[in-house]
C-alpha cells in the first residue's frame, strides 16, 4: 500500500514539526482510498495535548480531537487515513511507544527534526498482528 501527499502537504508537516520543537508536533491525514492507495487530500494540525514536560517525545490526541477530525472529513466527503508526528532529533522511525498506541491498517507520518530543522519524512502502517510496524511508500503528487 502506498500513501500521497502533495508538496504543499509534506511542507507544511515539516515546518509544523520545526514550530513545535522541541516538542513533538501532530495532526490528522484525511483523504479517501482508491485501489489499495491512501490519497491524502486535507492536513488536520492538532494541538499536542500531552503534558508540556513530555512533549519532547510524546504527543497526545484527545478522543474530542478526533471526533472533531472525523466530523470534519466527513464533512468533505473524506476518511481519516492516519495520522502525522514529529520525532525531535530522533530518525523518523516508529517507536516502541508508537507502536503499542497505534493502530493498525491507519498510516503513521513521521518527520525527524534535528535541532529544529526537518529532515527525513516516512510512513508506517501497523501490522494487523500489532507486533511490527511495515514502511509504507510516500507518493508525492
């Protein structure tokens, strides 16, 4: 499986990631599934409502944020694909505590941001075991 994103998208997760640091950024990907592939249409910024002293590596999104993201992708005729976060200056790879929140078919956006500058941007999707994490392919568009 594979996920799109435009250009304006992967931009503005990467300077979301650099205004939040060092704290970990995060929002929601709506968008539609066509033929095995996640077409990202609408980036959702959230607010990291971890608490401050934990957000250099963990955030938080409340069920009110989530019922609010769905209310408005079904407002546009979209799904809720995934998610995306930051991972201040760590790779841009899906942690232990990432994986034992995460669930699974939704796909995971990571950017790494080193000393406040982005830099690698992947995907991940949860295996329907729980027990790894696969990479998914980004398609910019």
């Amino acid at each position: 499986m594979a996920i799109t994103l435009t250009e304006a998208h992967r931009t503005a997760i990467r300077r979301h990631g650099e205004r939040t640091y060092p704290g970990e950024c995060c929002g929601f990907l709506l968008g539609r599934q066509d033929n095995g592939t996640k077409l990202v249409a609408v980036l959702s910024a959230a607010d990291n409502a971890r608490e401050n002293s934990a957000q250099h590596n963990r955030f938080l999104i409340t069920s009110e944020m989530y019922l609010a993201a769905d209310r408005e992708a079904r407002t546009r005729g979209l799904d809720i694909l995934g998610f995306y976060h930051s991972h201040p200056n760590a790779p841009a790879r899906p942690s232990e505590y990432d994986r034992e929140h995460a669930w699974a078919w939704y796909s995971y956006v990571i950017v790494s941001v080193r000393e406040g500058t982005a830099h690698d941007i992947t995907s991940w999707t949860l295996r329907d075991d729980r027990t790894l994490f696969d990479e998914e392919e980004i398609a910019i568009v």
